[in-house]
C-alpha cells in the first residue's frame, strides 16, 4: 500500500516535470515565460559551483534562526503565562488583536527606519510576523492540557510547581511543537519578503535581483531552493519531535 | 468506630447550560468509617461518581459539607486517593513514570521510588510493560497502572470510581483478590463504585444502594458475608441466598442498567 502511494508520488512528479520538458523544448512556451529543465538546471550548476547559492541559503536560514528563536523564547513563556494566569491573558488581549491582522510586511518601513537594512532588520521582521502566532499557539496548547490530569496530579500531592512542570508543559508541549512548525513556513515567507524588498543577500535577494536581470532560470533555483530549504527544515523538526516526543510515537507509527 | 469520612445533608446541583440545573446528589448523608470498605452501587447517574470527587475535594457541595476526620474538605485532598473512571494517566509517563509519580510528589528519593513502584507494579501484573507509554497499553492495563499508582501513593483513604470496569473477569478476579488481601492487611478506608452486585458483595462491608434523579441513598445494606473472603465463595448456598435477597432490594435500581449481574448468572 505504502509503496503504491510511493509510486503515485514519483508518477506525479514525473508527468509534470515531463510535460515542461516537452513544452519547453518543442517551444510550446517561449523561453521568457518558463524556461526549460535544463536552462534551470544549468544556472543551479553555476550557482552550486561558485558557493553563492550556498552562502544565500545560509544567510536566509541564519536570519529566519534568529528571528523565530527569539519569538520562540519570547513567546512561549508568555504564552504559558497567559494560559495559567487570567491578568496576564487580559492584559496581551488588546495587543495581540491589534497586531495580529498585520502581516510582517506591514512593518518594513517602520523597520528600516529604526533599524536600517541590515541583518536586524531582517531578523526584526521575522520576529513580528512570528511571535504572535507562536503565542496564540502556546496559549491553547495551555488551555487545552486535560483538567482531568491536572486534578490526578493534585489528588497525588503535586502543588503549584509541580503541576507547571509536571502536567501543564508536557500537556502543552505537542500543540506548541505544533505551532513552531506552522510558524517555521511563515517565517520563512517573512524573511523573504524583507530580502526581496532591501537586502543584497539571502535567498529572496537573488529571486529578486535574477528577475531584475531577466535571468528566469536564476528565479526558478531561487523558489526550489525555498522549498528545499524548508522541506529539509520540516524534517529536522520532525526528527526533533520524535526525540521530545516519545510517548506520540505510537500515534504517528 | 469514629467515622473517617462524613457527607452531611450533601446537595450538588450542576449547572448544565440551557438546560438549566442538574441535581446530582440530593440532601444526601453519610458516614464512613475508619477501616472501612463501603461500596455505591446504583444505576448510571445515580451521582456515585459525583460523591466520589466531592470526597476528593474535586468539587464542593452545594449545600452541605463533606469532612475528613471532621476537618471540612474546602479543595483536593491528598489524602484521598482517587482511581479514576477514565484512568486519567499522565501520557507522557511510562507505565513506571505515573506510577511513580506520588511517591515523586512526596520527596520519596529515586532508589526508594524505583523499588516501591515496581513491587506496585508487579502487584498489578504488569512486570515487563515498565517502559510502555500509556497508550501502548490496553484499556485493562491502563486501569491497572491507576490502579498501581494510587497504591503507591498510599493515601489514607482509596476511592475507586469502577475500577475494574474494563478488565475481563479472570482478570477482574485475580485484581478483586488482590485488593481483599490489601484491605486485609492494610485496613484502608474505602470507597468502592461498581455496577455488579458479586463485586459489591465479595468487597464490601457495607452496600450504598443509590438511586438517580435526583441521587440519594435508598438502602444502606450492611454486608454479613464473613471474612476472609474468596472469590470462589461465590458457589455457596449462602452466597447465592444473601445475593438474591440484596438483588430483590436494588432491582428497582439496576433493571434499566446495562452492566447489570442478576442473580441467575
Ligand atoms: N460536570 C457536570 N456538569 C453537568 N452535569 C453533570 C456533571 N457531572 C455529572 N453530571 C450529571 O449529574 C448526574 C450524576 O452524574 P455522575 O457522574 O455522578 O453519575 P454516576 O452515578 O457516576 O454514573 P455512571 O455509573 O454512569 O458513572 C448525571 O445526571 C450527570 O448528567
Ligand atoms: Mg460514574
């Protein structure tokens, strides 16, 4: 069954591929829309072989590091906080309604003025379009922990710390696992955003600077390297869940 | 014998939404004794879980008072050690995490625990699943560890809410053994659920017979079966005869339940 759908995976990937293959090379579509496998191919080469596409990946990936690391270290404490213990939640009530509807973009000028376009503007950006749902995540993954366990680990003689460390963080633990890795894909799109508008570097820089050029391929590499990039991403957060985790392993098998 | 637990004229209403007020338990009163095995035994919604968790300090009465050697029960009392219905096991805890994790909450050092904890385990038949996170387990099993788990916390005082609803009956009786021989040496005040007149009758010193809506006491039956007990007193002549006399007390009770034992089975 497994391979089958294995199977049905490659089969998918092979028709598409084959079908820009042959639109591209019998020039069904011009070069200028969509260019071939092997032009994308060949600019990947160039880029691997010099080390700039390396390099660009690294400093995207440094800046979405920094930036959702310290919403995350932010975020989930306060989060917490506001899952326990009511004034706190009444007090980031109004903020986050206010600065959720705002997507990080909305923050760029104001970043740029402050900050400049350096590396902490970028960082800057992923930090605002992350922490609140970083936040919002960890705060129903606080509420949502069983009161049921919550009165078990009373009636077993836990007081306040205990039930914190004991039952409320593992509880909450998957679910804000969870959130982390929804919020790792946005930050990501924050960071390109901010590359594509002012940064030299990094990966939405070069989609942004190919298109400025006209060298489409270039684009193409830029927005699969994306995707790999955050694929590669993905998977080290699961790996990562498994190990602080064990007792899901049974549910994902 | 003074009584170790006391329910005075205990009412509990639930609010249950649009629906307005659910009387749980009404105008109830009850005293427990010291050493005392006390089973409740009533059709489903009679309020025997209700009593239960007012007993733990889970909820409070809304009128009336519950007590604990006479000191009023105002939040959850340690004291009262509660199996639950649903297991209510700590997920990310191995088998020997949760059952471990009273003796933790009294400062009982690692070695004391380990060893502790796994002679409850075995007790449970539960030796080689040590490892096993709670939902790797079977819902026989999982009763088991909460069952391991408050005997390890040792409170003064046990209420069980069906602790052996879901295991099958050799099972069932190998645990119904097990807990005649505790109560034997320990003397452990306890409060016992269960829907099966055998259960009530091989346990108990005395049978609270419930009835629903709202809940109250319908007959306190004090248990004349001598002890030490056995399961397999149960094929006596005079076994049979107090069983056919309790059942025609509760039939009323327990015809519309689904769990129920007659006296032919
Ligand atoms: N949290 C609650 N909110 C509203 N109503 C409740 C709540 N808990 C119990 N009740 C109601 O109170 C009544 C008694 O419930 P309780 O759980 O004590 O019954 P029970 O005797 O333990 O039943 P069972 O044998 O099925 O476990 C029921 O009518 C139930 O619907
Ligand atoms: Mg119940």
């Amino acid at each position: 069954m497994n391979v089958l759908l294995l199977a049905i995976n490659f089969a998918a990937v092979a028709v598409v591929l084959g079908a820009w293959w042959l639109s591209t090379g019998q020039g069904w579509i011009a070069p200028i829309f969509l260019p071939s496998p092997g032009d994308v191919l060949h600019a990947a080469r160039i880029k691997i072989a010099n080390g700039d596409l390396l390099t660009d990946v690294v400093v995207s990936a440094r800046r979405v590091f920094l930036g959702f690391g310290l919403a995350a270290m932010v975020s989930i404490p306060l989060g917490i906080v506001m899952g326990v213990w009511r004034p706190a939640k009444a007090i980031m009530d109004p903020f986050v309604s206010l600065l959720r509807p705002l997507p990080s973009i909305t923050w760029i000028p104001l970043s740029i003025l402050w900050l400049g376009i350096g590396e902490l503007q970028k960082v800057a950006i992923v930090f605002m379009g992350s922490w609140i749902y970083i936040l919002l995540y960890t705060y129903e993954s606080t509420r949502r922990v069983d009161p049921l366990l919550l009165r078990a680990a009373r009636n077993l003689g836990a007081g306040d710390g205990a039930v914190m460390w004991e039952v409320i963080l593992p509880g909450a633990l998957p679910g804000i696992i969870g959130g982390l890795k929804v919020t790792l894909a946005i930050s990501w799109s924050c960071v390109l955003t901010a590359e594509m508008i002012a940064a030299q570097s990094g990966l939405g820089a070069l989609i942004w600077q190919a298109k400025d050029w006209g060298n489409l391929p270039l684009v193409l590499v830029g927005m699969l390297c994306i995707s790999l990039t955050v694929l590669v991403a993905d998977w080290l957060a699961l790996r990562l869940e498994l190990v602080l985790l064990p007792w899901e392993r049974g549910r994902r098998g | 014998m003074p009584a170790i637990l006391t329910a005075r004229n205990v009412t509990k209403t639930y609010d249950a939404g649009r629906s307005g007020q659910v009387v749980a338990v009404q105008d109830l009163s009850l005293d427990i004794e010291e050493g005392e095995f006390v089973c409740l035994l009533g059709a489903s919604g009679c309020g025997k879980s209700t009593m239960l968790s007012l007993f733990a300090g889970f909820i409070q009465p809304t009128t009336g008072e519950v007590a604990l050697r006479g000191t009023p029960i105002t939040g959850i009392e340690p004291r009262c050690g509660v199996v639950f219905q649903s297991y209510a096991l700590f997920p990310w805890r191995t088998v020997r995490g949760n059952v471990e994790f009273g003796l933790k909450m009294q400062g009982v050092g690692r070695a004391a625990r380990r060893e502790r904890g796994q002679a409850f385990i075995d007790l449970v038949k539960l030796t080689g699943f040590e490892e096993r996170y709670p939902t790797e387990l079977s819902g026989g099993m999982q009763q088991r560890v909460t069952l391991a788990r408050i005997l390890a916390a040792n409170p003064a005082v046990l209420l069980m809410d069906e602790p052996f609803a879901a295991l099958d009956a050799m099972t069932r009786q190998v645990m119904q053994e097990e807990l005649l021989r505790i109560h034997a040496t320990s003397h452990k005040t306890t409060v016992f659920i269960t829907h099966s007149l055998d259960e009530a009758l091989i346990l108990s010193d005395r049978i609270v017979v419930m009835s629903p809506r709202p809940g109250r006491i319908k007959a306190v039956i004090p248990n004349p079966l001598p002890r030490p007990r056995h399961v397999a007193m149960q094929i006596t002549p005079e076994y049979m005869a107090l069983k056919s006399s309790l059942w025609q007390l509760v039939e009323a009770e327990m015809a519309h339940h689904d769990e129920t034992s007659s006296p032919q089975d």
